[in-house]
C-alpha cells in the first residue's frame, strides 16, 4: 500500500461523522494520518488526498457558528487548505457576515512619533535601531484635528493615533491632550482608536469615557517567535493590555504581522491566540513587513500575495464578525492583488499617504480601486454588538502599521 492509499483509508472513515461534529478536521486528521508517512515529498499528495476527498477544512469550518474554542490543529488545517478552496470558503463567510462592498476607511496618525524605548525588530521607531526616523513630541492640537478634518472629508470614517510608546505610564499632560483629542475628533462624527502601548485600567476608563471606539494592540505573531522579535515587552503583558481595553467596553483591534522571518506554524499559532481570546477582536490587521534599512529586519524578502491571502482567509473564517484590516505592505501589493484580499474577506484598509513612519497607497490609486472593484466606503459604527456565537463583537475597531503597540 503507499502513503497515498493508506491515507485515504484513514481519511475516508472518519471523515463523514467530522463534518457534523466538532473538534478534528478532515484536514486535521489528514495532517495526524501524515505524520506517519510524514515526508516532505508527501505534502502535495496529502492536498491531493484533501480534494479528492470533496471537503476541505475551510469547507467544513466555514458553516458553523462564530467559536473561540478553536484548536491550533483545526486552524493549521484550514489553514493549509487548498489555496482557491480556502479563498471560496473565505469569501462565503466574508459574504454571510458583512455586506461584501462595503471597505471601511481609516487614516492613521502618528501623534507622537520614533525615539521608542522598545525592541520591536521590525519598527523604524525604535530609539535602538539606527534608521531615519527622528524622535518628536507628541503633536499639537491644532495638528491633529486638522488631520482628523482632512481625513473625514477624503471619506475616512476611522481616525486612528498611534503614539510611539511602551506605555502611557505616568504622561499625564500628553494623556490628557489626548483625551481630548479623542472627545474632538468623536464630535466630528468619526469612530476613533488609539494605540499607545500598554494601559493601566484607569487609563482605559479614561479613555472610553473619552469616547475612544477602539484600542489597538497587536500580538505581533505567535508566542512561541514572539522573543524572536520583541524581549521588551512579554507577550502576557500584551494580552493584559487588550483584557483591560475590553474590560474598560472598548472595542479591541490586534492582529499582527507575517513577514517577520516566522514559520507558518507561528502564523497559525498568531491566529489561534486571537480566534481563542474570550472575545475575538473586533478588528484583526494583517500586515505585512515592510523592511526598513536599519532595523534588524531590514533584509527580510518581502511577504508574497499568497501568503497574504491565506493569511486573511484564514482570520476570515475563524473570526467570521470581526473587521479584517489589510494593513501595512498594502503598498506593495497591484490593485489586482488587493482585490484578491478583498475577496478573501478583508474589508478595512488605512487610506491616506502614510502609515506612522511607513509609505502607503496613493489616495488616488486607492479611489480608482474602489470604483473598479466596485466597493463602496463602510459608515461608521458606534455602537458595541454581539454575535450569535458566544463571544461578543462590535463592528467597530482601531488601527495599526509599523507599529504593534
Ligand atoms: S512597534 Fe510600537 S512599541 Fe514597538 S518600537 Fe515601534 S513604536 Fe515602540
């Protein structure tokens, strides 16, 4: 018997009873069958073995209800799904959870910009890495709410601030100007998001009394590469961070970034942590590194289109209510290419001609897309929401770029 047969008898028995039940995949049990033939060669035979078999794991996990009781082993396996099977899953659950036109705008800001105390390898604003970036204080009034103005009337609907922190700490002045910053820019009838690093639980307070919509904190990427990338912060701290946001009723957005020099064992296990959290974000930003000279990253290949794709679909379909954010390295991908991701199920992207410290996409050419695509801008939403599957949602969410505060 050779592996291609074996596996299709361990795969064809079980498989019926998996797509009514819960807990292993087809895939799942697929990827455990293989790793008692586990070859590198047999990889492309087990996909084979996966589509003859009629179900993928996108397939069988894109018709349940919202979950966060996923295992790492039904992520992986929807995960490596066939690629256009994943996409068409993707794209179904994109279009029973959200009107699939609607794109919402956000503008990011850098508030207060470089000389970082942290780490983070991928970050230009880092005050330990040698790059372009110059430090400077946390900007003027005046400043912002022109920005937040000017962003409003380009048909953004999100204005998002990001300060180059650890953490707010004891900045009382600066967090206090920002507070207000958030009650302005909320008058003006935008959603608004910070990120600012960590947060104590009076500083959440404050800041949804403020009228924050949403705070931003990323996971970067999995526990396990975490340190890899960042020593000074843990990854507990983040997850401590995004527990107070929420506890504080702001909606949460983290995500992370591939591109980083991680496996796709890293990336799946990035979207376990967040498709586990007791509530999914309501908004997950996938971004893709955009390597900046004199960053320790600074000579990673850039991340491919497909990588990028499976990756959304991915987060599409195991964090069906949250908002999907292609986030940096948009810039780097064609318009057909974002249509792709489009398609996949992401549906927030940051206008405007920067991201902190990074390029982004021209505000023309991101128009263009729009009406070629056919996709129109998402008004905002205020309001917190919760979905059908036990953990709650809102559509509203933050923002994000170079950095994963
Ligand atoms: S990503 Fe954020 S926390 Fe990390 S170095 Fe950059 S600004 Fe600082």
């Amino acid at each position: 018997m050779n592996a291609f047969n074996a596996l299709r008898l361990l795969v064809n028995p079980v498989s019926k009873s998996l797509s009514v039940g819960r807990g292993l995949s087809v895939r799942a049990l697929s990827n455990t069958a293989s790793r008692s033939f586990a070859t590198a060669e047999n990889e492309s035979i087990k996909k084979d073995a996966q589509t003859a078999e009629g179900l993928s794991a996108a397939a069988i996990h894109s018709n349940g209800p919202a979950r966060n009781d996923w295992t790492r082993e039904e992520i992986q396996a929807i995960y490596d799904s066939p690629f256009l099977d994943l996409l068409f899953h993707a794209a179904k659950v994109h279009r029973a959870n959200f009107n699939p036109r609607e794109v919402q705008q956000a503008t990011l800001l850098s508030i207060k910009t470089g000389g970082c105390s942290e780490d983070c390898s991928y970050c230009p604003q880092s005050s330990r890495h040698e790059t372009e970036v110059k430090a400077s204080k946390l900007l003027e009034r005046d400043v912002v709410l022109d920005a937040a103005r000017k962003a409003k009337n380009a048909g953004s609907t999100r204005f998002c601030m990001g300060a180059a922190w650890r953490e707010v700490g004891g900045k009382k002045t600066n967090f206090n100007n920002i507070l207000d910053y958030v009650k302005e820019i909320r008058g003006m009838g935008m959603e608004v998001c910070c990120t600012l690093g960590m947060l104590d639980e009076a500083q959440a307070k404050a800041l949804k009394n403020a009228g924050l919509t949403a705070y931003n904190h990323n996971l970067d990427t999995s526990r396990e590469y975490y340190s890899k990338i960042i020593t000074t912060r843990t990854y507990d701290e983040r997850l401590e961070t995004i527990a107070r946001a929420r506890e504080a009723g702001i909606s949460v957005c983290s995500g992370g970034i591939i591109g980083l020099g991680e496996s796709e064992d890293d990336r799946v296990g990035l979207l376990t942590t967040l498709a586990t959290l007791p509530a999914h974000p309501e908004s997950v930003p996938i971004n893709a590194l955009l390597a900046v000279k004199g960053t320790p990253l600074e000579n990673q290949e850039p991340v491919k289109i497909w990588d990028m794709v499976r990756m959304i679909s991915t987060a599409r379909i195991v964090m069906p209510k949250s908002m999907v954010r292609l986030s940096a390295g948009r810039v780097r991908f064609s318009q057909p290419e974002q249509a792709l991701c489009f398609f996949a199920g992401a549906n927030s992207i940051f206008t405007g001609d920067k991201l902190l410290t990074t390029p982004n996409n021209e505000f023309t050419d991101d128009q263009l897309m729009f009406q070629t695509l056919g996709l129109v801008p998402k008004p905002p939403k205020f309001e917190q929401s919760s979905c059908s599957g036990g953990c709650s949602h809102s559509d509203a969410e933050p923002k994000q770029a170079d950095a994963a505060n």
